[in-house]
C-alpha cells in the first residue's frame, strides 16, 4: 500500500526501535538486495524482519528488525492498526519466515 494512502487517512509512521546484526562487510559500490516482510502486528506496533544480501554471493551480510508505530498524524499520538490495513498486509504471507 502506497504511503499517501496512508496520509489520506490522517495516519503515519514512525520508528520505535531499530536493531541490525552485520555478517558481513559490504563495500562501497557493491549491490545488495533486501528482503523485507512483516511479522507480526500487536496493537499500534507492526514488526517488520529484512535481511541484506551481497548479490554477487546471496550471502547474508545483515538482518534485523524494525519496529514502526501507527501513528495520528495531526496528534502524534499511535493509534491501533486499522484490521484492515492488517488485512491488506497479510493476505500474501508466506508458510515459514525467510
């Protein structure tokens, strides 16, 4: 879902909490390829995992998780995630996390 349907309803996000393991060393010019996917929601909160791989390889050189936090925009309050919205993120998850 594009983030101006987000905006459209008043809504934004933001980043509670950030956490990255590195495997191993990317060099500057190198391509990468990120895989992200949600995990889980619980109220206000959506749990997204990635994993960066070197792309010459597709070994992993990071993975980590972010924690984003529905917010009212004019507030700046969180709000809970609407169960649509849940929905609309869900319908293609997969059998097993990556």
């Amino acid at each position: 879902m594009p983030m101006e349907k987000f905006t459209e309803n008043g809504w934004g996000w933001y980043v509670k909490s950030c956490q990255i393991e590195f495997r191993r060393q990317l060099l500057m010019g190198e391509n990468v390829i990120v895989r992200t996917w949600l995990d889980s929601f619980e109220g206000s909160d959506a749990l997204v995992r990635f994993r960066i791989f070197r792309k010459s390889t597709m070994k992993i050189a990071a993975e980590g998780s972010i924690v984003n936090t529905m917010i009212n925009a004019a507030s700046g309050r969180a709000i809970p995630i609407p169960a649509w919205v849940i929905t609309q993120y869900t319908q293609f998850r997969e059998q097993e996390s990556p």
